[in-house]
C-alpha cells in the first residue's frame, strides 16, 4: 500500500513538473533572470504542444526501428488505388 502511495506522489510530481514547464515556456516567465532556462521551457513547450520540428535523433531512433508491419511473405501489400 506504501509503494503504491509512493508511486501515485511522483507520478504526480512529474506530471505538475510538466504542466509548470509547459505554462512558464507558453508565457516566457523568468525571462530576465534565467534566459537559457526560458528558452528551454519554451522550446520544451513547443515540443510538447506539436509546433516544434523534432530532434533529429529522435527522428534517427526511428528511422532505426525496423518497420514490422511489412511481413516477409507480402501479407501487408497496400491495396491498389481505385480509378
């Protein structure tokens, strides 16, 4: 029962972590005192909200991962456009 209490608390900081970095990267709080970190919140901001173009190992990780619909035997062929 403890660990479960445990676990609930920390998922529960790491998500009102987030929804902080979200909404100080969207209103550029802190600007003048910390500019790397605002920067940081609003490129992070950005990426969580779908504006930003993706890092680029990100996309390499991906394109990485072997794509397992396509089975060897052709079974996943796309269907040929109708006319």
């Amino acid at each position: 029962m403890a660990v479960a209490l445990l676990v609930m608390v920390v998922i529960l900081a790491v998500a009102i972590g987030i929804v902080a970095v979200v909404a100080m990267g969207i209103q550029g709080a802190g600007r003048e005192r910390a500019p790397e970190l605002a920067n940081v919140m609003a490129e992070t901001a950005r990426h969580l909200n779908g504006d930003a173009e993706p890092p680029q190992g990100l996309v390499g990780f991906f394109e990485e991962i072997p794509d397992m619909r396509k089975g060897s035997d052709g079974a996943a062929k796309s269907e040929p456009s109708a006319k």
